[in-house]
C-alpha cells in the first residue's frame, strides 16, 4: 500500500474523531451555550458505529506505516553496519 492511497479517507476518518472528542469533551463549545448536553444525548448508536469504523482505519494505516518504518530501519542498520 502506497501511503498517499487511504489519504482522503483518512483524513475524514480523522477529522470525524477530532469532532467527537472536542464535542464530548467540552459540550458547551459545540453550541456555545451554557446548557450541559451528555454525549449520549447527542450522539447515537450509528456515531459510535462509526467512531469505531475510523478509529479501526486510523490504527491500521498507523500499523502498516509502523511496519514499513521497521522494515526501512533495518534495511539502513545493514547499509550502515560496519563490515
């Protein structure tokens, strides 16, 4: 997998978590009002369905990018092992 391929869905994959966790976290700045709002008053079951859907594509691009860093440091480590 190329890393500029899962760009876009990452990218709105992420943007929806950030949202989640500002609005969950400070309730008042999502509408500016000083009325408290839960999170389980604003968000449902399809949110949580699909907070789990982007945290899982956020993970797995993150692992395969851990993988090929792996891969990369050892390659250099045998380029650069003294012989």
């Amino acid at each position: 997998m190329k890393a500029a391929e899962p760009a876009p869905k990452l990218a709105e994959a992420q943007a929806r978590l950030n949202q989640y966790a500002e609005n969950t976290r400070y309730p008042h700045a999502k509408s500016g009002s000083e009325d408290f709002i839960s999170p389980s008053e604003d968000y449902g079951r399809n949110d949580s369905e699909q907070a789990i859907e982007d945290a899982r594509a956020v993970v797995e691009v993150c692992e395969k990018l851990a993988d090929e860093g792996q891969r990369f440091a050892s390659k250099l480590g045998e380029v650069l092992r003294p012989s």
